[in-house]
C-alpha cells in the first residue's frame, strides 16, 4: 500500500481543515434554513447516542487511572495482551472501553495513556487500531434493528467489525519488527512495574495499583471533582465536530456537486446520471459522520444487499471524518502519527469489506433465527415497526452497556491468569 505520510503532513491537514471551516462557513450562509436543521440533527445524534454512550465510561476511566485500578488490571492483563498482540496489559483497559463504547473512546484513553509514557508511541498507535471500534450497541441495536429492521443483521455486521479488527490487530504484531523503543526509565517502569521472576502475577497488580495510587495522590472526592468535567468538556469537543460534519454532509447534499459527479459519470458511459446521484448520496454521508452515513445506507433502495452490507462494513471501519477529527484532537500533545491511524482505517476498512462480502451468506445461514432474543442488547421486539434516526436513543441501553463492559474485562483478566498459570508451569517443567 503507498505511504499515506504525504496524506497527513500538518501542511496538508491545516489545509484541509481550513477548507472544512470555509465550507462550513458559506453552507450557513447559503442555506441557512438546512444549516440549522442538520446542526439540530447532529446534537440529537451527540446527546441520544454518543454523549450516554461515553460519559460514564470517561468518568469511570479518569478515576480508575487516578486510583491506580488501571494500572493493577493492566498488571493482570500483561500475560495475556503480551502473547496475543505485544501490548502491555494496561492496553486491555483501552480494548474493553472501545469493544464497549466505541470510537472515540478508545482514542480518549490510548491518548492518556501515552500522555502518561504508560505505553511506547508504536504501542499507542498499534493499541489505537485495536480499540477504535464501533459500539455493540450501535451495531446492534441501532443499525441492526433500527436502520436494517433485523437484529441479525446487526449481530452479523459486529461480529465481522470486530473480528476483522482483531486480525487487523494480529496481523500487525506479526509483521511487528523488532526494534528498540525509545523508552525512558520511567516509562519502562510504568509499563513493567516488576519483572521479577520470584514476584506473582497478583502481587505485581497490588504493586502496580499502590505505585500508581501514591504517584497521584488525589482523593476519591477530588477525582470525582476532576473526572465531571473533565468528561463532560471531551464530550462538548466531540457534539461540536458532529454538529459541524452534519452541516458540511448537508450543505454538500444541497449543492451541485453531486448532480455534476452524476453528469461526469453518465457521460463516460458508467452509470445513468439518475443511479449516479443516488449511490452518491447514500455514500456521502458516511464520507464524513458514521451515523449519518449508517442510516443513509441503511434506507438506500439502489444498492443490492450484499453490497450494502459490504458498504455498511467498510463505513464502520472508516468511521468517517468527524471521528478522525475526535482522534486527531484527543491525541494532541503526544507523538501519535495521524498516518498511522489513518493508514489502519483504510485497511480495516478493506478487511471488512472483504470479509463480508465473503461470509455474509454463510453466517447468515448459521444464524437463522427469527429473533435473537439471547443479544444482550436490543431486539426487534423493542422497537417501532417504521424506526428512523427520530427514534435513536441510547440512554435506556446504559446499564447493558456496563455489564458488557464489565464482563468483557472479567473474560480478558480468567484468560491472563489462565494464561500466566500454563506460562509458569511450563517454565518449571522445563527447568525441572
């Protein structure tokens, strides 16, 4: 694949992004009617999808760090993230927030995390393609059952979002070569607290948590104080970007552009300008807002459904400009490329779309229930027959939420023990 560095040098980004604010800019002025109705649009998606979605596991990730639960799981986790993907265990802090709330939140802690020199810039960037990921519940419940009107279907397109990020994952620590990072002591410390041989796995996450704990020294009450905030100021960063890349994907419905690519097209013979137009318009929103662009390829009658599905995979790996921009702004501060994460987008984006559309029919045919009312979010028994981006709200979906997250960390810490267990075992084996 070509090097996407000269796709994300500060030059070529201050430019784009000036382009996106002058766009912004002349839509509010030329259709000031639609700028405010798609700016309504995108504050309903920030407030009943992404701001429940994020804001108590941004909270819970700022006072877990400050008391040190972070980095006594991540001691925990060390064995297992180690064998599978070369990350230090405090990374399945990072894995089990993005598997539950999905993007940008992996981003929001993978940034803190190298902010904290707890992980090497090329852990960062490897752990942020792992972790940047769709919600389950959005995948499911709200894509799955309230675009698609199938729960299947969205069962069906997270497994395949989720699987073809873990190969993804598995692929780069393969191809991983082995160079030195230029770790500091500290960041050596921090990311090993103990690699002494006759010290347990249990005693090391003890160490690590106190280690951590007296390094911050703030009290409950005061990261409690520092957490709201903190979470809520991330959250209002976030609603902004969604609310301008819903103005810029309406404004740019509005204009000309898309009836001029249609013409371009008909006229080399390609496609009617008719079937043009409509395939562009249901790509591009997804070009710059995953939500948006999820709904507008869900209602989309000109694209087969095999296809479709394809597109809808490869949209949630991409995840559109607006989150590129959320990752781009939570990483600030921090040596984490741009071109790294941009680079992952692009070939996630093409697993996914090859992935489905080699499985989707064969995991279809394994999953042929009616219903699966075992999913532990939402079903088609919970929603209107006719449910559209007014009906979207994630709030009720909350504490499922939680138990997933919790019980996708207490999986990840059975099988580090499990795997530190065989690991010890099998060195005293071969030293008997």
């Amino acid at each position: 694949m070509a090097s996407t560095k000269p796709l994300s040098s500060p030059r070529l980004t201050t430019m784009i992004l000036g382009c996106l604010a002058l766009l912004l800019v002349i839509s509010i002025i030329l259709f000031p009617d639609q700028a405010f109705k798609s700016s309504l649009q995108g504050l309903k998606i920030w407030w009943e999808l992404v701001f429940p979605a994020l804001l108590p596991f941004l909270i819970i990730t700022e006072i877990a760090r400050g008391m040190g639960v972070i980095h006594a799981l991540g001691a925990l986790l060390e064995p297992l993230l180690r064998l599978l993907f070369r990350l230090p265990g405090i990374a399945g802090w990072a894995i089990a927030i993005g598997f539950t709330a999905g993007s940008p939140s992996g981003a929001v802690a993978v940034g803190s995390m190298r902010k904290d020199k707890l992980i090497s810039r090329e852990e960062a960037e490897r752990l942020l393609t792992l972790s940047h990921v769709s919600s389950p519940v959005f995948l499911v419940s709200v894509v799955g059952v309230g675009f698609l009107h199938n729960a299947q279907s969205g069962f069906i397109l997270a497994l395949l979002h989720y699987g073809s990020a873990l190969l993804l994952a598995l692929w780069q620590r393969l191809t991983l070569t082995k160079q030195h990072t230029n770790l500091t002591g500290e960041e050596k410390r921090a990311v090993s607290p103990s690699t002494e041989e006759s010290s347990g796995i249990f005693s090391r996450s003890v160490m690590a948590w106190r280690t951590a704990q007296a390094n911050d020294g703030r009290t409950f009450g005061k990261l409690l104080g520092d957490s709201v905030p903190h979470a809520v100021q991330q959250l209002l960063a976030i609603g902004g970007l969604i609310m301008m890349f819903s103005v810029i994907v309406h404004a740019v419905s509005q204009s000309k552009i898309i009836p001029a690519i249609g013409f371009v097209l008909s006229a080399c013979g390609i496609t009617t300008s008719e079937q043009a137009v409509a395939l562009l318009t249901s790509l591009l929103p997804g070009l710059f807002e995953a939500h948006l662009g999820a709904y507008s390829l869900g209602q989309s009658q000109i694209i087969p459904d095999s296809w479709q599905y394809a597109l809808l995979s490869a949209l949630f790996a991409w995840g559109g400009l607006s989150t590129h921009a959320q990752v781009k702004s939570f990483t600030l501060g921090t040596d984490i490329r741009y071109s790294s994460f941009l680079k992952s987008r692009l070939i996630h984006a093409a697993i996914s779309f090859i992935a489905t559309s080699a499985f989707w029919k064969p995991l279809n045919a394994l999953f042929s229930e009616p219903q699966l009312t075992w999913l532990p979010f939402s079903t088609q028994a919970d929603s209107p027959t006719n449910w559209n981006m007014h009906y979207v709200n994630m709030w009720p979906l909350l504490s499922k939420s939680m138990l997933w997250f919790s019980g996708i960390l207490l999986l990840m810490l059975v099988l580090s023990v499990f795997t530190a267990f065989v690991f010890r075992h099998a060195r005293r084996d071969s030293n008997n």
